[in-house]
DNA sequence: GTCGCTGCTGGTAGCGCTGTCAACGTTCCT
DNA sequence: AGGAACGTTGACAGCGCTACCAGCAGCGAC
C-alpha cells in the first residue's frame, strides 16, 4: 500500500474500488463494459463513484489502453457557413457518446493537412474525419495505415478510403443548370471564387451540361483564388458583365456570391429574374428571406456532419456499415430569382432529388 | 531492460534518448525546456528526434506532469458567425503553441455550460475559454477553485474570474442610438432575437439611450427567444411596423436581422434610408455589400479570439498581463442605410471609439 | 464423480513520461 | 587553495489506469 489518497484529494478508481469493496480491476470494468460485472457489484460500484465524485482520469486510461477516445476532424475553414453546419452536425451526434471532437483547420492547403493527419494519427485517435477526396499521396497512405476507421465528408468518389458521406457536386451543379435551361437560359454564366476542388467540380459539372446543349463559352466563366465574399460576388458579376453584357443567367458556386450578384443587380438595376437568373449553392437561410427570393442548391450539410460522426462512432465499435459509401444528395430549391414566368403557388415547386436518393451508392471499394 | 521496442514499433522517448548517448530526462528536457541542456546535447537529441521520428505520447505526458496542453473552449453557437470569427483568432493564435484546443457548445444554456465546465476541470486543462459573464453560482465557484488561467470573452463587467476580453455591449447600443440621433432619427425601434444576456445588454443600452432622449417608448421593442435569422428580422420588423408605422429607424440586435429588415422594407417598397434608418450590430462582411450598404456597430471578433488565446498562453506560461481586464472597444460604421442627407464622400465618415480604444480597463479585481 | 465450460473476479505488470532530488563538474570568489 | 555557487545530468519512483492471464466458483454432461 503506502500510496492511497495522494495529493489534491483526486478520487482514483481505487478509492472507488475499496470503497464498493471491489478490486480496482472490476471497478474498471463497470466504466468500460457494465454488462460484465455482476447486478450487485455493479450496483456497489456505481453507487461508490458516485458517492465519491469519482471521474475518470482519461490520461491514464489512454496511456494503459493505447487508444484514445478522441475523434479528429479535418476541415478547410472555420468561418465558411458551410463548414459550421457540418460542425454542428459532428458535435450533435457526438455528444453523448464517450467521443470528444478534436477540430483541426487545414486552410484549404492539403499540405496542411498532411502535416496535421500526422499529429491527429500520432496520438492514435479513435476515428478521423477528413474534408472530400483530395489528399496528397503521401495523406492518402497514412489514412490507409490508420488504424482507425476514417470517414471522408463533403463529397463522394471513387476510392474511399475507408467510408464516406457526401454527394456530387459535379451532378448538383449539372442539376441547377439543368433547372435554367428548363427556364429557358442559355448564356449562363458560371461565377466562382476559392475554387478548392469541391468548387471546381462545380464548374466541371456546369461546363459540361453547357457543352452538351451547345452552350459552353469560356468566356462565361469568371473566377478566383481568393476566398469567397458577398462583395466578391458583386465584383466577379461586373467582370463578368463587362465582358459579356448579353447573359441571361448565373450559377454562382455559393450563396454568398449569389448574394452578392443580387445586389449588384440592384445597384445595375437589373431585373431579376426578367434580364437575369440567379442561382446559388448550399441554400444558406437568407436565400429564401431575400428580395426577390434566391434559387440555390440545397445541400444536407447538417445530416452530413451528424452522419458522418454517427457511422464513425458504429464503426469505432465494431459494426461497420453495410455500405461504405452514402450519397446525402441535394436538391434544387427553386426560387423567384430564376423562375422565368410565373408559376404554381409553391415557391418551393420542382424539387430535383437524384435517382436513388438515401442511399444511392456511387462507388464501392 | 527487457522492454525496448515495444509493440507496434513505436519509438519512444527511450529510444531517442539511447540513439544521442543521453539519459530518458535529459531527452524529456529537450523537449521541454531545450535551454536547460548544453548546446552539445541539444544538437544531438534533436537529430536523434528527427532521426526515428519520434513524436511525444501526449497520454504519457498528461500523466506523468499531472496535467494537460489542452485549452478548453465554451461557447454558446457553432452555427452564429460571430462565435466563428471568435474561433478562427483562436485556433490561429493557438497554433504554432503546445497547446490544443478543446471545443464545446453550450447552446447557450449556463446549466449546460456548467456541466461541461465539471467535465473539463476533471481532465486539469491549462486554460479555459468561457463566454460571458453569466455563469451560474456553482460555475463560478468552480471557476475560481479552478488551478489554471481563465478567460472570459465577448465581453467585459465587474468581478472578471480572472481575465477577460471584450467590450460593452450597452456602450455599444448606446453609441449606436446616439449616431441615429445624430441623424435626426428619433422614433427608433429596437428589433431583437433570441436574447441571451449579451443581447439583453444592448436592448438596455438602447433603452437608456432613448429615455436619456426622452424618447423611450415599450412598444418600440419587438424581441423573441426564437434563434436568429434573415426571414425573422423580416417578421419582427413587420410586427413593429404593424404596432408603430410611424417609426423612422430600427436598431437591430444582429446584421442577420438587419438585413432582413432591409429584405422586408424592399417587400413594402419603403426607403431606406429616407424613411426608416437601418443599423445592425457585429459589421460581418456582407454589411458593406449590400444595397443601400448597412449601417453596423463593428465588434473586433477575430482579434477577441486570437487575442484571448494569446493572453490565456502568456498567463499558463506564467506571464500574467499587468491588466487582466482588456477593452476592445467597438466602431460606428455609418453607412447609407443611416445616412439621412448626402455626407462627405468616404463611406465610412465618423467612426465612432471608447475614450481609450485599445487598453480602456473598466474594472480590476 | 469427474471433466470441461462459462461467468465473474483479482493479481501482476506495465503503458511512456516526468517530478524530485542527489550528484557531478565547472567557475568564481575570498 | 578551499569552498560556495551554479549549471548540467541522471536514478528512481511513480502518475492512474488497463491488458493479460490465472483462478475460482457454479453448472451441466458424460
């Protein structure tokens, strides 16, 4: 003995253990797996802990167990809405569990984020959450050595690496412009800024849809690097304006941008959606409450966030899912900034869903 | 010996010690406390650490020390862009540091934030991060027996726990009806949402304002607990407008809400500014963006993070500031929205401070 | 009655690191 | 020259918990 109540009175598990009359062992069992102890020293136990207050020092209980109990979150910003509701989503379905969250912002550099997997798998994490499917090779062979289950969000692909929630922004983007050409658009500028590769899978998907009706001109397409803006969005519209004054529609690659081409409308004093259509992408909150009203590409960035940590926490305990891959998919929120004559009552009419939509799998491993 | 090498093939501190001929502590203290050691060993410690790769076992160390590189963060909103601009200073001033940081939502609930707060004090982080001044009697209490450094954020008041940064809010709302006075505006309405204390404070620096002015009248103030959003600036603004159509401005408690309001007066074709002035509260970026450009009450959100972070690290590292209460004032952005006649040419005329802007200590411990 | 088998419990031995303190060599002072 | 003072180093003993394996009942099967 000679060790019992050390300094700072912490209560140890073994305080709780001699306390319930148990050995400190089973006194671990009942936090880890009570179904093993029996009803009445699980009973003792419990009622000891309480008693004392006792909380478990994860620190010990990593150290011995060689795992940690923290899950790693991979994500390009912290200020991009987008981003936020996702967050929302990882902590939601987190709570609750034994997990804790551990936020990491790569800053949209996969080099960034390279040397940060390499942190997060350093402390042996239990799961890893990591942004869309563009990592570097060097990323990509340390996720695979991981031995933990790792969920890759935002988008699908091929090639999972483990699992993956998202949807196609190649399709989405296909399915808005799909939606203008339904209006009768067809100089559609395309409107982008940060152009990560989520971006430009949007702009894959815009382009194609407009090569396949004829309709592709580079020079509709305006974007930059730099990060994304409302001001921004005014800006690129007036370039794009300039260059090319006979357009009749924009997909802009977020709502901020949309928002910002609404305004810039307004100061133009352009008709929107009579001289021209506006569409956004992830259907942000002020979309809907805008004047006129905002047609964007609602994406489940909420659903995708709580998802995603829901599956990983399954799989961290052995029951990985049936499919590896889900597509969250999106849907074309049709709004009066792209409606070109008037149509049923609904604002809200016309909602595009793809084929198989819960759980449409686009690639298996 | 007997062990080395263990499982897994991890290299531990042992190993790095054997390859530079030093002992395990004199390896621990590189890593430590590098100038604690002749320049000789440094040199070969550190190229032994980089030989093998050798990354610390967090767990061991936590365990060892007694305590954690871990600064716990409470927040009451992960979706509300002002806790995101909060949190990006946070992040990038902790970078680069020891230190981790360690997220929790509150969801604006002090019971929830009290719980959370037991959680985090059981693991001993080096530092907490809490919002507000409004914790519960049993938070504080637990606050003030904590052993590391506190920081309170997003505001400042009497009695810190320990640190705090921030501004006034009530100031700031009273800074804001004094520029709508300035302008001739003098049935000023107040429209607020979900009206957590720091909301509240603004609400009451809007009513000292007006009844100072002799101008307060309660059914000028449209509030709901309802979270805020774009669509409900719109419906409260309407509710005011339908109890009081002769009002000639409305202080927003947020921007979402301002430009609502600006959506919703764009419904009604009323002008702004020459029939309602608006002006909002935190200056995000699509404030400046819009049409006619927005009035706002700019709030140094980045710097209250980063800065925070910072100061918290000194403190840990025991560097406590000389002033553990910091001001970070807040600015007038006057904008068209406000404007009653045509003013000087820069957008941005009459920026409005605290007396002493940067380091104005209202209350010492 | 013996042999497994299962279910529960406990002992032992670390997990990888750091706090403490003693020991050492060197320098500087008297 | 002797000793104090300093800077640098290492031995030892855990930090609080869990993995591993052994032990011990209680039970049914043969």
């Amino acid at each position: 003995m000679g060790r019992k109540r050390t300094k700072s009175g912490k209560i140890r598990l073994a305080e709780v253990a001699e306390l319930a009359g148990v050995s400190p062992i089973t006194a671990s069992r009942f936090f880890r797996n009570p179904e093993a102890l029996s009803v009445a020293k699980r009973t003792r136990v419990e009622s000891a802990a309480r008693e004392l207050g006792y909380v478990p020092n994860l620190a010990a209980r990593a150290l011995a167990s060689q795992r940690t109990e923290v899950i790693g979150v991979l994500i390009p910003s912290l200020t991009n809405n987008v981003f936020s509701d996702v967050l929302r989503g990882i902590y939601d379905a987190s709570e609750g569990s034994r997990y804790s969250i551990q936020l990491s912002n790569t800053r949209y550099s996969i080099l960034q984020e390279e040397k940060l997997l390499r942190l997060f798998l350093a402390q042996k994490p239990a799961g890893l959450i990591v942004t869309g499917i563009d990592q570097t090779t060097e990323s990509r062979a340390m996720l695979e050595a991981a031995e933990c289950p790792i969920m890759q969000i935002m988008e699908i692909g091929p090639n999972p690496v483990d699992m993956m929630i998202g949807f196609s922004h190649y399709d989405a983007a296909r399915a808005a412009i799909a939606h203008l050409f339904d209006q009768g658009r067809h100089r559609v500028g395309f409107v982008g800024a940060r152009m990560d590769p989520r971006v430009q899978r949007r702009l894959d998907g815009y382009g194609a849809a407009m090569k396949d009706a004829g309709l592709f001109d580079q020079r509709l397409i305006v974007t930059t690097a730099t990060p994304t803006s409302v001001t921004l969005g005014g800006a690129l519209f007036a370039d794009l304006l300039a260059r090319e004054p006979d357009i009749d529609a924009v997909f802009c690659a977020n709502d901020d941008l949309a928002l910002g081409v609404l305004f810039e409308c307004r100061r133009r004093d352009i008709a929107i959606p009579d001289q021209i259509a506006i569409v956004g992408f992830n259907d942000l909150e002020f979309m809907a409450a805008s004047v006129p009203t905002l047609t964007s590409v609602r994406t489940n960035r909420y659903e995708m966030g709580s998802t995603a940590a829901a599956m990983l926490i399954e799989a961290i305990e052995g029951k990985r899912p049936e499919r590896p891959v889900l597509d969250l998919g999106f849907t074309v929120i049709e709004r009066q900034s792209s409606q070109t004559q008037r149509q049923a009552a609904s604002p809200r009419a016309g909602e595009w869903m793809p084929a198989a939509q819960n759980d449409s799998v686009t690639n298996e491993p």
